[in-house]
C-alpha cells in the first residue's frame, strides 16, 4: 500500500474510479448518494464496461521488494460491477518499469496466481507460494469491473550483507527492514503495526493505544528485528498522544532469532532500557548503557506503564553478522 511506498504506475482502463485507490491505506468506505460526472463514486479501482475481447490490468510497484505469501483483492461495496475472475503477474526488475512492458502476457512477468473466482463484497485472499523476491505486480481482472483495494503480503528481501559491511546504523525494527510486531496484549484504539511504519504518525490513529487500565501491571508489545543486531540508540515517540501518553516506558531484549513467538517467554531476556520517563507529543531519544549496546539483540519487549499510546518506535542499531 502507498504508506509502505507502494504506487500504481498504470491501468488499462479507470473510467470510473482510479487505479490509483487501489493502494490507498485506509479502508474503503461507500457513499450512497456520491456521483460524479462519469457516474457513481466509488472508493476504488473501476474500469468501464467492456464492448470488445480482453480484459482490464492494473500495474502496481510494490512498496518494498519481497517473497509474496499471499493476496487479498478486496472488493468492498463492489456488489454488480465487480470482476468474475482475477490473476496476478510478477516481476523482479533492477531498474523502472518502461511503459512498453506494462502490458506483455509473457515475460518478463511471471504468473503467480492463475485465474480465480472473486466474490463481489468481499476480501477474496489467495496464498502465494513464490520463493523469488518481486518488486512489481500486475493484478488482471475479467473481463473488467471493480476492485476497492488490493494487498500483497509477504517478507522483505533485504542485502543485510551489504548493511553490514557498510557498517551503517539503521532502523533495525522498521517494517522496510523487514521488522514486525509480533504480539500486543492490547490494541483497543490503535494498531499494533503502526509503531513501525515510516514516518511521523498523522494522528492518534496512526499509532498503537491502549485501553485504560483499571488494574495492576502495564502494557506490552514484543518486536521481532528485522534481523539480529547491536543497538545503539532508542527512540520512541509519543506523536499526537497528549493526554493519553503512558507515564514511562522500558525496554527488554533477547538474542533467540528463531524462536517462536510461544518460546520467547523462556528466552533469557536483559534490560536495553530501563524505565523512562515520558512526555506528551515528542519524539524521546535514548543512549544505551555500554554493556546493553554490545549486545546482540533479535527481538525486544517494549513495556508501557501503566498504558496509554506511543505512535512510533525505533531500535537504531548496526547488523550483527556473527
């Protein structure tokens, strides 16, 4: 989607609505009584009716290059005008795309999902099973209608070698660096996913909140890094949440890089932060203690107390190759 960096570079047809909403971040949503001058409004890609053979194509760069594990054309609101069937093309390209390549039924794209009936209304999801990382897909429809919104996922392909020897500090929990939030025990307003997307958070609902607490103990969120590394530097950010920030936060670590989620509770966890203090509407920037910063990190607990919301954490750190 566009907030990872995701855009649409074409479509054979958006008579409609534009390709372009395909990849817009929020939800679809449907206004009855919208119209335009070409017809109904709708919050989503929607080509004409189709007069003559073929079908409609819709051309989108993916926001981070990756191993596609699944799909879900969303076809909300979609309940007369949505596509019969739909299928899906890859390519791993180096260099942009040129127009004339947009459109080829062979190479150099690869069929990645073959043609598959859509329910109208609905999220259709489709697993992948590609090993080869992509950087562009092609969503085909037939013969032609509308889809609200299409998601690609899988995991980021990244040249951590490279990283590494270039000795460069990177954001090692981002999801462009392939990180994930593997587990919350509370996201009653706010995603969890938000603490690690690009850029400032536009609002509180672009951040992860919590209930509040009516009893003993604090909140939590386990981050797996995006690969093992040496932190050198926290920073959390408490954008947009002013009367809702927690009190303080810490910070817990592991080296377990291939453990699961469930096993993670007997790893051997250290303190990377201790409890901190936290203010309203900033971005906290924190040192490690000399020991703490030499050590190999993989995943991290991130604790609020006692609850509250944080829009952004980063876990500025260099790749650990050993």
């Amino acid at each position: 989607m566009s907030r990872v960096g995701g855009r649409v570079l074409a479509a054979s047809d958006d008579f409609f609505a534009p390709s372009s909403n395909l990849v817009k971040p929020a939800p679809p949503i449907f206004i009855a009584d919208k119209f335009t001058a070409r017809g109904k409004w709708m919050d989503g890609w929607e080509s004409r009716r189709r007069r003559s053979p073929g079908h409609d194509w819709c051309v989108v760069a993916l926001g981070m290059r990756g191993r596609i594990r699944g799909v879900n054309v969303d076809t909300s609101f979609f309940t007369g005008n949505y596509p019969s069937r739909c299928s899906i093309d890859a390519l791993d390209a180096s260099r942009p795309l040129r127009p004339s390549q947009y459109a080829l039924p062979r190479a150099p794209w690869t069929p990645i999902l073959p043609h598959a009936l859509l329910d109208g209304n609905a999220f259709n999801f489709f697993a992948i099973s590609e090993e080869r990382p992509y950087t562009h897909v092609r969503l085909n429809i037939f013969p032609d209608g509308g889809v609200a919104r299409l998601r690609v996922h899988g995991e980021v392909e990244v040249d951590w070698a490279a990283i590494a020897r270039a000795r460069r500090l990177v954001d090692l929990a981002s999801i462009r660096m392939g990180g994930l939030v593997l587990a919350v025990n509370d996201m009653h307003y706010g995603a969890k996913d938000n603490l690690i997307m690009p850029g400032r958070a536009h609002s509180m609902a672009d951040g992860w909140e919590t209930r509040r607490r009516r009893g003993p103990g604090n909140d939590w969120a386990i981050l797996k890094l995006g690969a093992p590394g040496r932190v050198a530097r926290i920073e959390i950010d408490t954008n947009h949440f002013k009367g809702n920030y927690p009190e303080s936060a810490s910070m817990e670590a592991c080296d377990a890089p291939d453990a699961r989620l469930d096993a993670l509770e007997a790893a051997p966890w250290f303190t990377l932060l201790p409890r901190s203090p936290l203010k309203p509407h900033r971005r906290h920037f924190f040192s490690l203690a000399p020991k703490a910063a030499t050590a190999r990190v993989s995943h991290v607990r991130f604790n609020i107390f006692p609850d509250g919301g944080v829009s952004r954490v980063r876990i500025h750190g260099r790749v650990a190759m050993d």
